[in-house]
C-alpha cells in the first residue's frame, strides 16, 4: 500500500510518515525543501526503522511532476501537505502564495485524473471558519471571508478539490487543523521554524532557550477569562494520526461522501497565559514575556467541535497541553545539543 506523502519533510508531514510507517504502509515523499532539510528522512528512518522513498521535486513545475507521477502511479492514496503557510509572508505576497499553493494542487489533481488515484487527503485549517460565532466550531459553520490570502489560498483549495470530485473519480477529506504543535517523542523530528518563528510556541522555547529575548503576548483585553486569546492547541502526534485514519477510511471505501471534512483540534481551548503557565511548569524555565498590543488579522477566540471527527473517524487527540509544551520543549533542547 504505497502512500504519497507531499511536504513529507515538513513538520506535519514528517511526523505523519512515521505513523503511516507504523501501520505498514510504504511511503514515498516529495518535497521541495524550501521550509525543510533532506536529513528529516534520516531522521524519520532512524526513528521507524524504515527509510521513506525520498524525491526533491517542485509541485508547481507541471512538467517534473507529471514526469514523476509517470513513474509512481501505483499509488493508494495521495497527502498533501506541501504548501506555505506564513500570514505575514503571504499578505505580502500573495501571488507567491496562489502559484505555489493552488498550481502544486492542480497539478496533483490532473495528474489523480490521469493515472486514475482515488484518494487524497489534504491539510486545510480552522482558519476557514474566521471568527466563528457559535463555539465550539463545527464543520459546518460558515465559511468567512478569509483575513489573509494564505488562508484565502486554504478556502480555494477545498473549492478546487470539491468541485473536481464532483467532475471525476477523486475521493477527499478536508482536514481543518486547530493549532499544531509539539514534537515526536524521540526529539529526533519537530517543527523548524525559519528565521524568526510566527506561532507562539515556538517563540516561546525559542526564548527559553535563549535565541529570542522575549515573548510578545499580543494582547491583554480579549473578552476571555484572562483577557489573552484562546486556541485550540492540538499535539502533532494526535494530528498525524488522524492523517493515517483518514487514509484508511477511504482505502476501505468506509467514506460517506465522495469529499468529508473534519476538524481536528481536541475541543478545548487554553489561553496564551495558560499556555505560558503549562510551559513554566513542564520546563522549570521562568519565560521573559510582556504583554503588547494585539496583533492585526488575529481572532479571539476559536475552538474545535470535535465530535463529528471522534464519531466518525473513531480518532480522538490524547495529549494534555503540558505533554504538548513537554515535546516542544524537548524537541528546542534537542536542537540546542545539536549545535
Ligand atoms: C496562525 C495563523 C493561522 C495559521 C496557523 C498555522 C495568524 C493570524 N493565523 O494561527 O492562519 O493556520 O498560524 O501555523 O497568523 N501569540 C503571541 N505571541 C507570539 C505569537 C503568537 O501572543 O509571539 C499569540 C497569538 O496572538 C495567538 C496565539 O498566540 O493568540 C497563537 O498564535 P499562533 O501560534 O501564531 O497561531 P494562530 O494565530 O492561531
């Protein structure tokens, strides 16, 4: 059962190669490296035992891919992880964002056509909801004009996979992450952020470790208990493996509808201070933060109905906040030895 895995290299991609390892699936990974490194597949077979079938390839480069999907077409299904994923970045260049982004999945999608590949699993995100107004959010809430065309470029991807699913063979789930973070067990494999870090958690082991000099909290006034913003942090593990769930349900043809989506978070939500808190426990390191003003584009508060994924996929994320701040912190001195 040989699976695709694009952006294998990447953080969440990573990770999901070495559940998918686990459950006996064979596994070949393209990747770009532009937001990663080749040793991640050493990595990876030092921790599963098995080394990924690996290929640098640029998905936006129609001719070189569908010269590799004419040597590997004997696939049983399709992730697709590979894409960017800075707001920031994106907003200051958006065509940066629609090339890579929408022409890699056209390609794959053409060639799903061509070479007759039924399933695809694809990394879409809670940013599709916006600031919802019902929380927990469900999967059917509505979709809001997204705040930044990198999450504009996860509203046309789930458009472009539905309405090609209504026209052909394809099968999809849609997976909306919440807020992945933390690290493999090992430390052998984790998020590696490029320069300076966006998300939170990085930042904030990165201080801890002393790479940054503070931590910004972006803002005190919320209307939430503690007056920081809320997510729904979710351990990358957990996320994994949903991703090898997902695979296996359309593999078994156990799908309801040609296109699912699901959320993916664990249903609770903890404030930026909680966070912190559950950091400084697990660490033992007194974290140098101040609080400033909010950041443009974030929203307050966003949290995942996660029934519907429990339900339906028969998967539940396991991990405690302070397992996740434990990896992450782990994974960042891990890094540090290294050097
Ligand atoms: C961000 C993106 C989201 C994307 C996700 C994937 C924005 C507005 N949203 O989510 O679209 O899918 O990353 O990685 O960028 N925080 C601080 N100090 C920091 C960094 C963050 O206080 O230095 C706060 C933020 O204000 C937020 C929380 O921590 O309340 C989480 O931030 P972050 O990790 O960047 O994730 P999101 O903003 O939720």
């Amino acid at each position: 059962m040989k699976i695709l895995v694009t952006g294998g290299t990447g953080y969440i991609g990573s990770h999901t190669v070495v559940e998918l390892q686990k459950k006996g699936f064979e596994v070949i990974i393209v990747d770009n490296l532009s937001n990663s490194y080749a040793n991640v597949v050493d990595q990876i077979e030092q921790i599963s035992g098995i080394r990924p079938a690996f290929e640098e390839l640029d998905l936006t480069n129609t001719e070189k891919t569908n010269d590799f999907f004419n040597h590997h077409f004997d696939l049983k299904g399709i992730i697709h992880f590979a894409a960017f994923k800075a707001v920031g970045e994106s907003v200051n260049d958006p065509l940066m964002y629609y090339r890579n982004n929408i022409g890699s999945l056209v390609n794959i999608l053409e060639n799903m056509k061509i070479h007759k590949i039924e399933n695809l699993v694809f990394s879409s995100s809670c940013t599709v909801y916006g600031q919802p107004e019902i929380l927990p959010v469900k999967e059917d809430s509505p979709i809001l004009k997204a705040l930044s065309p990198y999450g504009n470029t996860k509203q046309i991807s789930e458009e472009v996979i539905t309405e090609t699913s209504q026209v052909s063979h394809i099968k999809a789930i849609l997976l909306r992450y919440f807020n992945p973070i933390g690290a493999h067990e090992s430390a052998l494999i984790g998020e590696l952020p490029l320069g300076i870090p966006n998300n939170l958690v990085p930042f904030i082991t990165q201080t801890a470790i002393g790479l940054r000099e503070q931590l910004s909290v972006f803002g005190s006034d919320y209307n939430t208990p503690d007056g920081t913003a809320i997510r729904d942090y979710i351990h990358v593990v957990d996320l994994a493996q949903a991703h090898v769930v997902a695979i296996e349900r359309m593999i078994g043809n156990k799908g309801k509808k040609d296109v699912e989506i699901f959320n993916l978070g664990t249903g609770n939500g903890f404030s930026v201070l909680e966070v912190i808190n559950s950091f400084e426990k697990v660490s033992h390191v007194k974290l140098n933060y101040k609080i400033v003003d909010r950041r443009a584009g974030d929203i307050e508060i966003v949290y995942a109905d996660t029934t519907y994924a429990n339900d339906e996929l028969g998967w539940k994320a396991k991990k405690t906040l302070d397992e996740m701040m434990l990896s992450s912190w782990n994974w960042e001195k891990a890094l540090a030895e290294k050097k």
